[in-house]
C-alpha cells in the first residue's frame, strides 16, 4: 500500500507539464540555385533549453558543418546527392551542458 500513496504524489507533479523539442517545426527555403549548387535557409523553432545548435550537410561535397545560437541559419554551397535534386542534412540541438537535446534528419529538394 505504501508503494502505491508513494505513486500519486509523482503523477499529480508531473501532470500539465510540457516539453516543446527543438526542431519540432523545421522550415527550409532554396535561396539560390545555379550550377548544382545552392544557397539554403533552414529555420526551426526555439527552445529555452537549447544552447546552440549543429546543422551539417551529408550530400553536400565537402561535407558541410555550420553552428549557431540562433534558430536559424543560412548554408552556401549546398549540392544534391548525384542523379538527384535531394539534399541532406541533418540538425543536433545541445543543451547547456553540451549534452544533445534532438537530432533531426531533414531533405531538401533544390529544384522546387
């Protein structure tokens, strides 16, 4: 029985407490395109709990890495996986202490 009183107290904290995750809305735009490369922008809502975020493109030759604090961010140079208009990237969100909040996959096709 007493495991059980013991139960209650933590749910009843717990309840209504919601969590919004970074990169829960992820918005891109091609800025650019011209000779297989483009300029994209890549907007994702804020989180009071992320300290900065990570946002690298797979596809892209070299590989691209780019930071930021900011909850959006703009990559030049972008290219396609070969035979294709898909790009990919993807989004890691730390926290504070360096620790990761979320990570995200995200394509981008370069010819709309």
């Amino acid at each position: 029985m007493s495991k059980f009183i013991f139960l209650i107290p933590l749910f009843a904290m717990s309840m209504g407490m919601a969590y919004a995750e970074p990169f829960d809305n992820i918005q891109t735009s091609v800025m650019e395109y011209s000779n297989n490369t483009a300029t994209v922008k890549i907007t994702w809502n804020y989180d009071e709990q992320a300290s900065s975020y990570q946002i690298g493109c797979v596809s892209c030759f070299p590989h691209i890495i780019e930071s930021t604090n900011d909850n959006s961010i703009v990559i030049g140079n972008v290219t396609s996986f070969p035979n294709n208009s898909l790009a990919m990237f993807y989004g890691i969100a730390y926290d504070f202490e360096g620790d990761i909040l979320s990570a995200k996959q995200i394509l981008i096709d370069l010819i709309p």
